[in-house]
C-alpha cells in the first residue's frame, strides 16, 4: 500500500501527468518519430519514477529484468493500451504501472508469502 501511496504522489505530482491519458500516450505511441519520441520519454520517466517509488518503499511489486530496454516497455504498454480500450481514459502513468506489473511481478518464495500481503 506504501508503494502505491508513494508512486502516486511522485508520478502523479506533475501537471502533465495528471491530465495525459492513455489515450493520448497511444496516439503519441502510433505517431511519427518526434511524436513517439515524445512518448519513449514519458514512458521512460514513467518507468524510472516506478522503481524509485519502489526503492523508496522497501517494496517491490514489479521485478523488470535488467536488460529491458524502453523501446520494450512502450511496446508492452502500446499493446496493453490497444488491447483494453476501455482503460485508456485512465491516466497513462497508471497505465504504465499496470502493464509493468501484468509483465513482470516479482514472484514471492513460498517462505515469504505468509503473512505478506502483495499489491
């Protein structure tokens, strides 16, 4: 919960963020190259803002294997966007917390799963 708290309030204190919708991050995603690069960077941001409100926390919900690039990560979220239409209107930092976790959550060890509660 301390994770979600925290993500919110790092990734969602921007003016930009509140207001960009996934709508908008797929349009920007199917653009031309300055349009989609405008887009890399917003997922990219996303992304970097994700783990640290993780670090900060003490708790890691996604586990991104370190050789993922961003071009891979805003094609999961394009993908995800695309596929779920009725999410788009959803605030796209959110979204790309959502595509990040469906692609890569930690898995817990059975020892660690008692008495801890995910996210």
């Amino acid at each position: 919960m301390k994770t979600l708290i925290l993500l919110a309030a790092l990734l969602c204190g921007t003016a930009q963020a509140a207001t960009y919708s996934g709508n908008q991050l797929l349009t920007e995603l199917n653009g031309d190259a300055s349009t989609r690069l405008g887009a890399l960077r917003f997922v990219k941001g996303a992304w970097d803002g994700i783990e640290l409100a993780q670090t900060l926390a003490g708790q890691t919900a996604i586990c991104t294997p370190s050789d993922v690039v961003v071009g891979q990560v805003a094609d999961i979220v394009r993908n995800d966007l695309t596929n779920r239409p009725a999410v788009r209107h959803e605030e796209a930092v959110m979204l790309v917390y959502v595509s990040l976790l469906k692609t890569w959550p930690c898995k817990v060890s059975p020892s660690k799963q008692k008495g801890q509660q995910s996210l």
